[in-house]
C-alpha cells in the first residue's frame, strides 16, 4: 500500500469529514493502449477499453471504507457516454449512479468553458462543501494543475501513484 493511500485511510479512520474521491477513467481505471475497435469515434470504443484491475480493486478498497466514490470523465458525444455507462456497469458496479459523471463535451446542456483544463472543477464544485476531503486521480498533468487552480483545497493524484 502506498503512502497516499494510507493517507486516504486514515482520514477516513478518523472519520471527522466525508472523504470524496472523484477518478477518471480514460489513463486511470480504464486502459489507453490499442483497441480492438480501430477508432475512438467507432461504437463499442469506449466499452472495448481494458479494465486497469489494480486500481478498480483500490477504488473499492477506498469506497469499503467509507470514501464516497466518483467517477468524473469526459467524451464527445452521448453514444459514447452510453459505451462508458456500460463499462462501468461491468467494471465499476459497486459506484453509486448518482455519483458517475461523464461529461459529453460537444453536446448540448454541458457546461462550456475555454479553458479545457478548469472544466472538471466546474463539475466537481457541484458536488463539494466545505470541510470535505477531496481527492482527484487523473492521469493528466494539465487537468490535476488547472482544477488545483481552482479548487486549491482539492488534493490532486496521479493514478501511478496508488501503485507500489
Ligand atoms: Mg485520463
């Protein structure tokens, strides 16, 4: 185990604040080597992605001892959205519906920002408050720094970094 994740665990041992969790998927709980579908726009993609076990057996780890699980992840359109519900439905059954958050970015009704790199924070304040202990996993440096711009109590992680 590492030292970020015992850090998690003992918030949560000590159990003074909800402990919030928000991953990603695409670099993190899902695979970004090749695919067997030859491209990202094709149908079935998202759903053909290899499952990163290590880390879905961590976020369970985490979500068994009281951390409130979110996933927080983009695409483009809606088809694609539905490819990653059902990936999590097979990979990630045990997170909650209301706390899974895939934000198709070229469809109506999502929240539109020029910088790409604040999005998530726009998203994630929505599902804060004070006191929480909020941390990110993500694989993108550009995307960690812009939300800890914005959100600066936010702690921000690598997903190689729950990996010993
Ligand atoms: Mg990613």
């Amino acid at each position: 185990m590492t030292d970020i994740e015992k850090r998690i665990i003992k918030y949560l041992e000590e159990g003074k604040n909800e402990v919030k969790i928000f991953w990603d998927m695409d670099g993190t709980c899902a695979s970004m080597e090749m695919h067997k579908k030859k491209h990202k726009l094709e149908e079935g993609f998202f759903y053909s992605k290899r499952p990163i076990k290590t880390i879905i057996e961590i976020m369970k780890r985490l979500q068994d001892k009281g951390a409130k699980t979110y996933i927080l992840s983009f695409c483009s359109y809606n088809y694609q959205k539905e490819d990653k519900l059902r990936w999590i439905e097979d990979y990630c059954y045990f997170i909650d519906k209301d706390k899974v958050i895939i934000i198709p970015r070229r469809e109506n009704n999502v929240k539109v920002i020029a910088e790409k790199q604040y999005l998530k924070a726009e998203y994630i304040k929505d599902y804060i408050k004070d006191n929480d202990i909020v941390y990110m996993v993500d694989d993108n440096e550009t995307t960690l720094l812009g939300t800890q711009e914005k959100l600066p109590l936010i702690n921000i992680v690598s997903p190689i970094d729950f990996i010993e």
